[in-house]
C-alpha cells in the first residue's frame, strides 16, 4: 500500500495503520480528533482501540484480536529526555483482559516519523510474515520470510536485507520475536534499533534491544504468524518539526530536565552507571526487607552486593558509547556489557547483553538463590533471543523450586530435571526446555503459573491422595494469572493495594509502583496509602499516554521538590512534574496543570477496568487479591526469620507487652499477624474503589463513567454489562 506523507501536528500525525492479515488489507485511516483529544495516545488510544475490535467472548488467540503499537503525542521527541516510550497493547494470553507493556528504543519514535500514531493488525497469516513500513517510499508491504527460531537470528536477516537495498542501520527499527513465544503464554517482543556509539570487539556499533515484556503480546505476535514489524524512517526536520504549538518553550521544558538530570544523577542513584539494578541493596536493606529470596520466602541477603548495580558497574557494564534508549535522554541508564555463553546452542559465544535492569537481576539472581552476574546476565540473553518475559520465567521457575523443597516435585517429575535453589546448570536447561516447549513440565509452565498450579497439585495428589492446592496458592505467586514482578510487600501495604487493584493488567509494578516510597514514609496514614493508589497510577499511566518514560521523573529528584512541602507529597516529585507539564502545554497548546494533565488518565484507567468487568463480571472483585506470601509469613518458620519486627507488629496490633508476645505460639502469633494484614488490604481496596468512583465489586458507578466522559466511547455490550452489575 502506497501512502501520503504529513507533516506532524502537536506531535500526532493523526493517522493509525490498520492491517488484516487474513485477507492481507492495508488500510491509512484518519485518526479521529474527539477519540485523540480524549485519550491522547499510547496505553490510551491502544485500550480504546483494543476495546472497539473485541467482544467479553474474544479470546487471545481469535484472529480480530489485535496486536497493537502505539506511541503517544510528546514520543519521539530528543529534545527532552525520556520520549522513547511506546505501548504494545492486545487481549493477554495470561489473563485474558487486557495486556499492556511499554517498551523502549526508536520504533514508537520512527513509526510516528513514517507517518503513523499507532499500527493495529488482526487476523493470522497462516505463514511466517515480516511487516515494512517503509517512510522513505511511503510504502507499507507484507512479505514472507523464512522461519526463524531465534531472534537475534531475525535481527541478522533484518540488518542483510535492509542495509544491502542501501539503508543506514540508524534509520531502522524493529520489533521481533521467537521461538519461546510460540510455546509460552508469555512472550515478549524485543525492540530493536542500531546504536552506532557502543564500542564492540572487532569495533564500533551495535543492535541494542528494549522488550514488550508482560502480558505475553508477544505471543500474540507470533499467534499472527508475524516475525518482524521493520519501520524506516528518519528524523523530521525544520523550524518546528514536531508541530509544538511552542517550540522554544517546548525546548526550553527539555533543557531544564536535562539540567536536573545532569546535576543529580551522578550524586544520587547514578542510573547512568549502575542502571535500574542498583535498586537490588535498597530493596535488601535489612529494615525493608523488601528484595525477593527464594520465591519471596525472605526479603534480604548478605550476598545481595553480588548481583548489584555496583557490580556490574565494576565489573560488567561496557560503559564507553551512549546509554540512552532514545537520542536526548542523558539520563542514560541503558546498561549493558558483553558475556560468554555457557549454555545452549550458542555455547561458547561472546555476545551483547542489554540489562539486565532491576526486574531481571532480582528474579534470575535473589529470587532463584542464584548470585550470580554472569548467569543473570545469560539468562537475559536467552530470554530476549527465545522471546520470552524475563519476569514470568524467573518467577514460575522459582515457584518449580519451591515445589522442590517442600516435597511437591522431585526430578521424577520433571523428566529428571532438579530445579532447586541456585542450581545454574539446572536453571539453563529449564529456560531452553520451556523456550522450545520440550517435555511435560516446560509444556505446561509455558502456559503460566494457572495451569501449572493445577499440573503440579494432580501429581501429587495421585502419588499422596491429599490436594495440595490450598498450599501451593500461597505462594504461587501471580495475581489475575500475571506472574509477580519482584518487590517483596510484606512492608508496604501500599504495594500490596497496587499488586491487588491498581494494577489491573495484574502483579505488576507499572500502574502504581509506590514500595520505594512508602518504605521511605511517605505515605504515614492509611488515607496516604489509598490516595497514593489514585495520584501515581494518574502519573505513572499518564506517561505511558504520552510516550515517555517514568525514570527521569521517579528516579531523580528534583531539588526544588523539597521545598513544596507545604504543597503535598514531595515523593511525587511535583518540580519536575511542572517541567512536564510545560512541555505538554508547549506541545499540544493547552494550558493545564500537571495535575490536570495526569488526572486524564483515569478515563483510559476505568476503561480498563469496564474490560475487566467484561471478562469477570460478578467475580471481578475477587481477581483484584494477592497470594498470602505477598501479604506476610506463610508458615512458622517464615515469622521466626523475622520475629523481631513480626513480634513488634504484634505488640502494636494486638496492644500488649513485648513479654506477652514473647511467650505467645509462634502458629497463633502468624495467625494474628496474617489475619490483621489481609484485614487492612481489604479495608485499602474498599476505600480504593471508592476512590475510584467504583462499587464493592470493583464496577465502575454510572455517575463515575458519565461524568468523565467515557460512556459514549463504550461499545454498546459494555455499557449493558456494567448496566446489570451495578447493584
């Protein structure tokens, strides 16, 4: 298909990409301005659409159910660091709502460039595809490709093809999969794009890649048969080449965060150094206790340093080029170094390693009692190359672990593999298994810690006649199917909240990742703590509308935030939120406060939610709940490695002497602790949908959907269902 070129206005093209696959249809269709204006882009524009194209009976992996890519009016942008932000959004092969993840690097930037604000493809191709969006001809082709299993291997043919019709590697980026999408529920989709400064050994340049990790779109991806999506562009140009309604002051915003950033990352968390894993001590702090050991059992370890920021900063990271996933964030924390294989097919090999950031370091390292750089560092790899999250692999590994040492699962079971704390032969071998879908165990892992709970209870219930399943459920880590991200919650009911109900895609830390600041105390009452679930989902969410990333505003402080005080939380970080708010102003030509620019998101956030009602109806509610290991002490043995602070908690709780406590069962003191602590997550959740606007089912009041304006961009059989939910 032939298109138009258009110059870009406020940063939207105002056009989006429709492809069928079943038919092969290619299609240019104007972006409408009330469906922009309301949901602005990204997540956004991404659920609406999600939302247009599926039914409550729509399943994952029915052919109208889209892939869709979409970045947000302020992406793409390098005067102002952080635009390389876009969102990959589709029904979750997991969870069966919506699945969102963001994603790094230059494609949501070179889409827009090409000509587009979102790319939606639905049907299956029967055959191996690759989608070129060429803004060079103005050309969008669907071609087929020979299979690939890996890739990197993918990445390879990309690069031949491409470079050889005479494209500098600069102006091409692409999204791909591989093989472990095709047997996992739980694929990711790397996103590539050549970074020409990163010193390599035989010289300089190099493919760099930032992953569409949770809620398995990947495996959506290849479902559709689609092993690349390549776009090539290049960089508008001009006196206002982004069609700011203020360009000066636009850039003017930009400089005044990169100023921030410049003078204060280097003396604070040095993300430009350590990356996101130098989280992994903080969070391992003795009195947080907040870094997941072997499966969430603990919250710190003394080897913790190990797999640090630190660490790799001394000893792994290839510090010399630029760390940025996107041209104009000096924030630079896209670390990464090189690593020799000692596993798999590449056995042997050195290759490139972009990460591993917090999420990855904690579950391949803590979370499976591996400390180990070098195995974190591997196990990223293979994970990208396969196409598989490296969160939902590392934490159904460790629940297999768990199963191991509490007499669940022997080696008999698992076609003689023994998966136990940190066994890295045994470890690399799971990830190969589970990539290509070889044997029972891998097989059913793949499709998510659901099925698996149910495979591991029936064979021990065949062997010992007793149902384990009330056991495994307790530390079966997951919430809505989505597989934990790893922050231990025992110390942050306001994390616990998030897990539960903020996040509705499931167990992840997007929505509201409020632990590093409630552990710091910035959130002392209990209305904190449910305020904190409505402000930062407004911001954190909002970013994802609007293509930016969340570092630059939530790992450095702005100095001038201490000083408004008076004002409100100061963890929010409200100097720099001013600085965004001039640079949306300045782009779109409002003139809104930064609350005012984020409170918008709470109509893509209940839209959301009216798909989940979609799909639990009556039980939605009881989807929004996390594992007891998530809460606190699941057995005796877990309250006594903590007894001191667990003993304290009971002291306040229960209003005693420390002696009483002292001399009080362990299992009863548990018992109390346990119950208390789920007594206040549910007393959080009942003040949060109030917040919300929502009922004690979790469903949105009609008043809350008119008043914000989404009720007319509903489908008909949404507002019938939330119509008959809402007594």
């Amino acid at each position: 298909m032939k298109f138009e070129a258009v110059q870009l206005q406020h940063g939207y093209t105002n056009r989006i990409l429709t492809i069928d696959l079943g038919d092969s249809s290619i299609e240019a269709t104007a972006l409408d301005p009330q469906v922009r204006d309301y949901f602005l882009g990204g997540r956004g524009l991404g659920l609406y659409l999600l939302h247009q194209a599926t039914k409550a009976t729509t399943k994952a992996t029915d052919p109208e159910n889209p892939l869709i890519l979409a970045n947000g009016p302020l992406g793409g942008i390098p005067q102002f660091p952080g635009t390389a932000k876009a969102m990959a959004v589709a029904l979750s092969p997991l969870t069966g709502v919506p699945g969102v993840s963001n994603f790094g690097g230059y494609f949501g930037a070179f889409l827009k460039f090409a000509g587009f604000d979102a790319i939606q493809v639905t049907g299956k191709s029967g055959r191996d595809v690759m989608i070129v969006i060429n803004g060079f001809t103005h050309e969008v082709t669907i071609e087929d490709v020979t299979h690939m299993d890996e890739s990197f291997d993918i990445e390879h043919m990309v690069d031949e093809k491409f470079t050889s019709a005479g494209y500098d590697r600069r102006n091409i980026a692409f999204m791909s999969t591989g093989i472990g999408a095709d047997h996992t529920t739980f694929g990711c989709i790397n996103s590539h794009y050549f970074d020409v400064t990163k010193p390599t050994p035989t010289g300089k340049g190099v493919y760099r890649t930032k992953q569409a990790g949770r809620t398995g779109i990947g495996t959506v991806m290849s479902d559709k048969g689609i092993r690349a999506i390549v776009v090539l562009a290049t960089y508008p140009h001009g006196e206002n080449p982004y069609g700011a309604a203020d360009w000066e002051r636009a850039k003017e915003a930009g400089k005044r965060l990169h100023k921030v950033v410049k003078e204060v990352d280097p003396t604070s968390l040095r993300m430009s150094r350590k990356g996101s894993a130098g989280l992994i001590t903080f969070m391992s702090k003795k009195e947080y206790q907040s870094l997941p050991v072997n499966n969430f059992q603990a919250g710190s370890d003394p080897r913790a340093p190990q797999i640090c920021g630190a660490f790799y900063e001394k000893h792994l990271f290839e510090h010399r080029g630029m760390d940025g996933c996107f041209p104009g964030c000096n924030l630079q924390c896209n670390k990464g170094g090189w690593v020799t294989l000692v596993s798999g097919n590449h056995t042997g090999q050195k290759v490139w390693v972009d990460g591993p950031e917090y999420e990855t370091a904690a579950g391949f390292g803590s979370n499976l009692g591996i400390w180990s750089a070098t195995f974190i560092l591997e196990a990223n790899w293979h994970c990208d190359n396969y196409g598989i999250d490296t969160i939902s692999t590392a934490t159904i590994m460790a629940f297999i672990m768990e199963c191991f040492q509490r007499g669940f699962l022997t080696a008999a079971d698992c076609e003689g593999l023994e998966l136990v704390w940190g066994n890295e032969e045994a470890s690399f071998d799971f990830i190969h298994r589970l990539a290509r879908g070889t044997g029972e165990l891998a097989q059913v892992a793949g499709q998510g810690m659901l099925p698996l709970v149910e495979w591991v209870a029936a064979r021990f219930q065949k062997k010992t006649g007793s149902d384990p399943r009330p056991e495994l459920n307790l530390f079966a880590m997951q919430t809505k199917g989505l597989p934990f991200s790893f922050y231990r919650t025992h110390r942050s009911l306001s994390m616990q909240g998030s897990y539960a109900a903020a996040s509705d895609i499931g167990a992840h830390h997007a929505a509201a990742w409020l632990i590093k600041s409630d552990l710091l105390g910035a959130f002392p009452t209990f209305e904190d703590k449910a305020w904190a679930l409505i402000s930062y989902p407004r911001v954190r969410l909002g970013n994802d509308n609007l293509g930016l990333c969340k570092l630059p505003w939530v790992d450095v402080f702005n100095p001038e935030s201490s000083k408004k005080s008076a004002e409100g939380d100061i963890h929010i970080n409200p100097a720099s939120q001013e600085i965004y708010a001039d640079f949306f102003n300045a782009m779109l030509g409002t003139d809104m406060t930064w609350q005012d620019i984020f409170a918008q998101t709470d109509r893509d956030i209940n839209l959301q939610r009216v798909m989940n009602v979609m799909r639990y109806g009556r039980d939605t509610s009881g989807y929004d709940w996390i594992p007891d290991r998530a809460i606190g002490p699941t057995d005796d043995a877990l309250y006594l490695a903590e007894a001191d602070y667990n003993d304290g908690e009971m002291v306040r709780i229960l209003g005693i002497s420390t002696e009483e406590v002292a001399v009080m069962p362990t299992t009863r003191k548990r018992e109390e602790l346990m119950a208390y602590r789920k007594g206040e997550l549910r007393k959080l959740i009942e003040v949060y949908y109030a917040e919300r606007g929502w009922n004690g089912s979790g469903v949105p009041f009609l008043d809350t959907l008119h008043e914000l304006g989404l009720w007319e961009f509903m489908t008909i059989q949404a507002q019938g269902t939330i119509m008959a939910l809402q007594d």
